[in-house]
C-alpha cells in the first residue's frame, strides 16, 4: 500500500490553500529594507566595510586581516562562503587602489579560493568586482571583491523558481572553518 499524495492543506486566516511548502528566511527581511546600508558615500555615513574591522574577527565575520585589506563572509551571501575582499581604505574603484593594496587584494583573492576548496571542496568560483551602481554592487562607495564558492548542480529549484538560498551552515561557522583553513600564517 502506497503513501497517497495530500492535498492543499487548509491554513485558517493565511489566503488560498496551495500545494507549495514555506521556507520562511525572515532574515533576508534585513537585506530587503536596506538595513546596515550606508547612508551616503563617506566612511562615516555607516560604511559597513569600515565598520568591520573594529570589530573582532568572530563579531564581524573577518576571516583574515592583511596589511591593507581583509576577509570577510558576506553577510547575505549567493553560496556558503562567500567571501569579500576589501581594502581598509574608504575607495570606490579599483583604479584608486595604491600598488600595495592592489598586490594584497591579488594574495587575498588567491588565499581565499585556497581556503574555500580546502574547507568546503568548492568545485568553481565566481571571482569579481561590481564597480557602481549600475554595474550591480550593493555598496558602491568601499570596493570589495567578491569570492563565490561554486558546486556543480548548486543552482537548482530553490533560487531559480524559489527566490531563495539554502545555506546549510552557520555563517560564524563558516567563517571559523575558512580562518582555519587559510594558507600560511
């Protein structure tokens, strides 16, 4: 004897019955409204990457310090370690980086894909800056490089229909097995 198929189940007060499961992710509510965005262009309109690094590593998702930039987990991340190279310095383009932040920037994004296949046995990256607005980046005003750890069949119903990401790991977590996992010292 089969399991029968149920039907719409009847949900008093909350619409229509639907055959569709919830995946309730009220955290993304944060990043819908905008919260913790800057208020403006400078390092004082609540720039959150200047933020960041006056806060512990484990408070602030910081992977690792460098001499003139950072890593961090992405607070809204695409994947699961997702990452973010920034630079201390307030910039906005890549074109304003000096030579020793530029060098830097280079070492972290290659010390961060090290760490994530390491970690996470990550199968590809996205690697990239959105400069501007238009160009997509979500804080314009402080450059910061994207590292998007990539599995193969890790797009699958739930962002492509769902609107919605799956991560199956605490981003303190994560940011605790990345720090462990970075070369050298």
């Amino acid at each position: 004897m089969g399991v029968e198929p149920r039907g719409p189940e009847e949900q008093v007060g909350v619409g229509s019955p639907d055959n569709f499961q919830r995946l309730w992710t009220p955290e993304r509510m944060a990043y819908i409204k905008g919260e913790n965005k800057p208020t403006g262009t400078g390092p004082e309109d609540g720039c959150p990457f200047c933020d960041i690094p006056k806060l512990s590593d484990e408070e602030g998702l910081v992977v690792r310090r460098g001499t003139t930039v950072f890593a961090v987990l992405n607070l809204y991340p695409y994947n699961s370690g997702h990452l973010l190279i920034c630079p201390y310095r307030h910039v906005a383009d890549y074109t304003e980086l000096d030579t020793a932040e530029t060098l830097e920037l280079a070492q972290f994004t290659q010390n961060g894909v090290l760490s994530l296949r390491k970690a996470s046995g990550a199968q590809g990256f996205n690697v990239g800056m959105n400069l501007g607005h238009v160009a997509g980046a979500g804080i314009a005003a402080h450059l910061h490089q994207h590292i998007v750890p990539r599995w193969g069949g890790d797009t699958n119903f739930m962002p492509v229909v769902g609107r919605t990401k799956v991560l199956p790991q605490l981003l303190r977590d994560t940011r605790a097995l990345l720090a462990e996992a970075w070369p050298g010292d």
